[in-house]
C-alpha cells in the first residue's frame, strides 16, 4: 500500500528558522523575481550585442538555445537535486528546507516562487559552469534566454497552485503539477513544460490526467 501524503491545506507554512532575518530569506512575494531577473536578463542581451558586437540573429539564436536548455535543467533540478532523498537528519533538514516544505504546504504563496537568497547563488554557480562551455558573449545571449526559461518557470509555478484555469494549456499544466502533488511525487518533475517527463518516462497515464481535470 501506498505511503499516504502528508498535504497541507494551511495558506502558511511550518517555520524553518528560529532566527527573524533567516526566516524572513525563505519567503518572496511572485513578482519579487520579475523585478530583479527582467533587468538581469535585458543586461545580459545588451552585453552581447553592443560590447560582445554579436548579430541579431545570432544573439536570438542563442537566446531561444538557453530558453530551450532551462527546460532540461528544470526537469534535472526538481527531480534529481529537490527530490533527493538523504538518510542522514542533517541531509533531511536541507531537503525540507529547499523543497520538501513546498510539498508539505503547497498553498503558501510566500513558498511558491524561488527566493533570492537561493536563485541568486545557484543562478552564479551554474554561469561559471557554463562559462567553461561558451565565450564572454554567447554566454550572455544565452544565459538571457536560460533567465528567463527561470522566470517563466517561477511565475508558472506560482499560477499552477493559485491560478483557475478552464481549459487549453495552462490547464494541462496545472493538471500535471498537482498530480505531481497530490498522487505521486516521484512523477511529473516538469513545471513549465512536461517534455520532459515524456522523454524520460516520468509522466503520468492520460487517464490519470483526465481524472484530475
């Protein structure tokens, strides 16, 4: 049988820290990351086309290979580092913290959009692994299209969880996530996109899908 989910229907969630400014760096309000990461991205496409001297065509080309590469790397992240699953009490800390709260309280809005104080860092140490792959300023071109691959993912998530879709794809997307929640974790790991969970085998049956809807 089946282990039963633990699922919250509390608007909030447990607290994670006792310190006030700690605690304070786990939550962010949806539109926090478009106000930071919009900036970021127009930067980066400024970078590579007046200092890096790249064409339009090139710039896009590379914008839209970043946009499509932050679809792989969402499915990796959220099934290969936010579900893992340590033994150890320390390990099972972090894994709450970074994710495992989510699943426990998945209505709290305050929760559903990553924080600055984890997309920034994580966000510079994956530009240096790619900076090993690419130069200066394809780099820029592309991790603008990987940024905002992010941001569509973010706010997505966010309106998965508090948004009512009636039809088409939104509603598709939706139907995946919480399914993902609400029958089995360990499937559907693709947010903005389930492509993914197709290629890979993690998805669910359609008529696991239809009765959600």
């Amino acid at each position: 049988m089946a282990k039963k989910l633990y699922v919250s229907n509390s608007t909030e969630s447990s607290r994670m820290f006792k310190n006030d400014f700690l605690e304070s760096l786990t939550k962010i309000h949806w539109s926090v990351p478009l106000f930071f990461w919009i900036p970021v991205i127009i930067y980066f496409i400024y970078k590579s086309y007046v200092p890096g001297g790249m064409t339009v065509g090139s710039i896009v080309l590379y914008f839209l290979f970043g946009l499509a590469f932050w679809t792989l790397a969402e499915y990796v992240l959220h099934r290969w580092i936010f579900h893992f699953h340590p033994t150890s009490d320390f390990g099972k800390r972090i894994a709450f913290i970074f994710h495992g709260v989510h699943h426990d309280y998945p209505k709290d809005r305050l929760r559903l959009v990553m924080p600055l104080s984890a997309s920034i860092p994580m966000a510079t140490i994956i530009y240096f692994i790619f900076y090993i792959f690419f130069s200066e300023y394809v780099l820029a071109s592309f991790f603008a299209g990987f940024l905002l691959g992010y941001l569509i993912y973010d706010e997505c998530h966010y309106a998965m969880h508090h948004a009512n879709f009636k039809s088409g794809l939104f509603k598709r997307i939706k139907d995946h996530h919480m399914l993902h929640h609400y029958s089995d974790p360990e499937k559907g790991f693709g947010v903005s996109s389930s492509i993914w969970d197709v290629i890979f085998g993690s998805g669910f049956k359609k008529k696991e899908t239809k009765s959600k809807a």
